[in-house]
C-alpha cells in the first residue's frame, strides 16, 4: 500500500487563472507556506524559508476559486501529488509538480475595497 496525500496551509500568491479545457474549468494558483525562523539548541540560527506550491483545482473548486480566492487568501488544502513533463516548442524539457487538490478550506479572505457613497 503506499499514500499520496498532501496537507498545506499558506497564502496564495497571486490571484487563480482560470481556463477550461473543453468544458471543465480549471484553476492554476501559488501557495506560499512558510517556516518561521528560529535558534536551533546548539545556538544555530535557523532563517526564515518560504515554499512555493502549484495547486490545480478542477470543475466546482475551480468555479469557487475564481469567485472567493485571490492574491493573500489564507487557504487549508489537501491533495495528491502530481508530476508531468513536457517539451517545449525549443526542444527544451520540462518538469513540474503540482498539488491536484482534493479539499480546501478559505481560512481568512482578503478584504476587498469599498466605495462609499455617502
């Protein structure tokens, strides 16, 4: 038996890109998860690292992505990973990873500007 589960928490990077492939919506966004620096034991000073994530969202994910999430949403996510490679029109390769999410949870919105009109 063997387990392809992914659980991250972060802010998106960038607001989603929607596309669709025949009919079927689908979602590219960044996550960022960080790890806050610290003092290891022995007095090693251990920085700040940041981690980006590709995450990939089909059908009504991607539909509530393009609604709800933009740029500094705070996000829960589970998914599996992916890997894919491709060549390019250069004859160059390419290879990505991708998290294909199965659940998410917005945690925290980003507000969006109001006009006030009185």
């Amino acid at each position: 038996m063997s387990v392809n589960k992914v659980i991250l928490v972060g802010n998106v990077g960038k607001d989603p890109v929607i596309r669709y492939i025949d009919t079927r919506p689908v979602a590219e966004l960044s996550l960022a998860t960080t790890e806050r620096a610290y003092t290891a034991a022995n007095g090693t000073r251990v920085e700040e690292r940041t981690e980006w994530h590709r995450l990939i969202m089909w059908d009504s994910a991607a539909e509530t992505a393009e609604k709800y999430i933009a740029k500094g949403t705070r996000l829960f996510v589970e998914g599996k990973l992916r890997t894919r490679t491709w060549t390019d029109r250069a004859g160059l390769s390419h290879k990505v990873t991708e998290v294909y999410v199965d659940n998410f949870d917005i945690l925290s919105r980003v507000s969006s500007p109001t006009t006030n009109n009185g």
